[in-house]
C-alpha cells in the first residue's frame, strides 16, 4: 500500500509503499475512503504522544470500506461502510463495562498506537465494539471527521457540557472542532460566542450561526473580558478548542457564576501547564471538564442530527487533497491552526 511514513519527529513525512496490514482475530483492515488532516497529527508527528514508535504512519480520523475482517468478527463483512472513534476501546474493561469507552483502560488509537490512516488501508482493533456503519448518503470525506473533530465537538458540547437552549457558550479556536462545537451548540439552541485570531475562521463561525465573534488577536492575554461583557456576564459554557495555556486559562474566566469549561484541545507538554484561575473557580463554583472523543454506542443521536439535516459537517470541508500533498500539509500545521477541514483522499493521485 501506499503511505504517509515518517522516520524522525519533526522531519518530512513521504509517501512510501509498505506492507498491506493484515486483521487481528477481532479487528478489521479497512480501505481508506478518506481520512481528516487533524492538528492532533501533528502533534504526533512533533513527537508530544509518548505512544507513538518510529517509523509510523499518522492518520486517526477516517472513513471507508471494510477490506478484510479477523476470525472472531460477528458484526461486519467486507464492503461495510463505516467510520471509528479515534479512541478504538478493548470492550471488556471496567470503563468500558461502564460505558466510557471513550477512556478505555487498553485504547487503541489508529495512527498513535499503531499505524493511521495517511494510507490506502489501516488495521483497527475490536470492530464489534468500534465499528459506525456510514450511511449511503454520506460521503467518505464528510464522515471521516466523524471519527474525531465532530464527535469530540459533540460530546464536548452535549454530553460534557450538558448545553441548554438558550445558553451562552464560549467557543475559543475556531478550527476544525471549534467550528464543529459552533455548528453544534447552534443546533442546539444555544448562543455562540466564537474567539479566534483568524478573521477567516471567525468568517466562517458566522456562517455556521455564531451570534457573536471576537477577535481574539487583539486579547493577546485571552479574551475573556470580551465574551463576558458580550454575554452580559459570561458564558454558561465555554471550550478551549484549541489547546493552548492562554485558551485554557481565558475559557474559564470566561464563564459565569457555576458555568462549565470544556477542555477540548490538546495541551503539549512544551507549553508548560495552563495557569487556571482557581479562586475564581471555587469563587463562583465552576466546573472543569475534559472531553475525550465520544464511543461508537453515543453516536445514534448524532448520526440522526446528520441524516436530518440539523447537522451539517459536510460544510466544514474546506479543502480536499491527495496523500502526495499531504505531507506538507501536516508540517504546514505548526503555524496557525486552519479554519475548516482539510481532507486526505488516497485514492487520488497527482
């Protein structure tokens, strides 16, 4: 097959021709319809995930055709369309017994702890238990950001942050999951707050339903002071979807008296720790939350949300590219995290 591979974190990625991967007994090969450009790739390729070894091929959102299922599969068959949470869960641990299986004591995560799917094909473990059938309706490039950006947004946002109509919610980084978080607490009935520096990105967050949007380049500190007077007081929810010490700290000064913050963003740990804001968190009893994808079984409401028209993650693809590009592409996202979602096709070639 062919595959994005890299051989030193931080170095170029190419395009190479490796070893078709084979099933275990309970996973299953699929042939990459698509798959998202996601900034925690990067982070992957900068060498911030201890479970990363080397050389490895990234990738972790995507969507496609089951090409070969393991012995002990019962659910799936060859041809299936499907999608996976980029958190693939064991199935038989005490969080997954309890239905967490989004923190799985044994995860495995397609493109971290083996290799993704920068490829014409990828491995994925425990398919009766990960495995999202994608409708016929929906293309292979809408549903790949399925697998994480829209569901991490989706839990974040209704499941983490229990939103309500009406609401307040804070969204600061208007990237692929802020966007996502946007077009979802909309859906939901809420009032958005969109932060970013991009004025495009920010364009964009109009367009999905943000009733307000703040520039956030002229807060270098963190634009809390905006979105609480735009709020009349701040907002009931906030999510750092970025990932970044002064996203962290300005999504909770944000909030209102016993409103909610969301961590959504990864935190590297060359940025040092956020400085969070903890008078004022026991002052006006706020909640601190991570959120960490969603499991297949949470997806039934979102997919019905998506195959109703209420959701729209198709328009959040912005662009579409070839696995030759791509390795620009992930070493492009060390600058300014982009609006939209780019999206791998392996199919195509230059």
């Amino acid at each position: 097959m062919r595959a994005v591979v890299f051989e030193e974190f931080g170095r170029e990625a190419h395009v190479r021709d490796l070893p078709d991967p084979s099933p275990s007994a309970g996973g299953v090969v699929v042939r990459v319809g698509a798959t998202g450009l996601c900034r925690s790739d990067w982070h992957g390729w900068m060498g911030h995930d201890p479970d990363i070894v080397l050389p490895h091929v990234p990738g972790h959102e995507l969507a496609g055709v089951v090409e070969a299922v393991g012995s002990g599969v019962r659910n799936w068959r060859p041809g299936d369309r499907v999608t996976v949470p980029f958190v693939c869960a064991c199935g038989r641990c005490a969080a997954c017994a309890s239905g967490a299986q989004q923190v799985c004591e044994r995860q495995t995560q397609p493109g971290f702890t083996h290799w993704g799917s920068f490829a014409e094909y990828v491995a994925l473990e425990e398919a009766d238990a990960n495995l999202v059938a994608v409708p016929d309706g929906l293309s292979f490039g809408t549903a790949a950001g399925l697998g994480c950006r829209f569901a991490t947004a989706f839990r974040a946002v209704a499941g983490q942050g229990r939103v309500a109509p009406g609401e307040w919610v804070a969204v600061h980084g208007c990237g692929g999951v802020g966007l996502s978080a946007v077009m979802i607490a909309v859906a939901s009935g809420a009032r958005v707050v969109a932060v970013d520096v991009s004025p495009h990105a920010l364009e964009l967050a109009r367009a999905f339903g943000a009733a307000m949007c703040v520039d956030a380049s002229a807060y270098p500190a963190g634009a809390d002071e905006a979105v609480r007077e735009l709020t009349g007081g701040g907002a009931h929810l906030s999510l750092d979807a970025l990932g970044s010490p002064v996203t962290c700290a300005a999504s909770v000064r944000s909030l209102r008296r016993q409103g909610r913050h969301v961590q959504v963003g990864l935190l590297p740990p060359a940025a040092g720790d956020p400085v969070v804001p903890m008078a004022r968190v026991i002052g006006l009893e706020l909640e601190i939350l991570g959120s960490h994808g969603m499991a297949a079984h949470d997806y039934p409401p979102m997919m019905d949300m998506v195959r109703a028209g209420t959701l729209r993650p198709d328009l959040l693809v912005t662009s579409s590219i070839t696995l030759d590009a791509a390795p620009a592409a992930l070493a492009a996202m060390g600058g300014a995290p982009g609006a939209g979602v780019t999206i791998i096709e392996p199919a195509r070639r230059t």
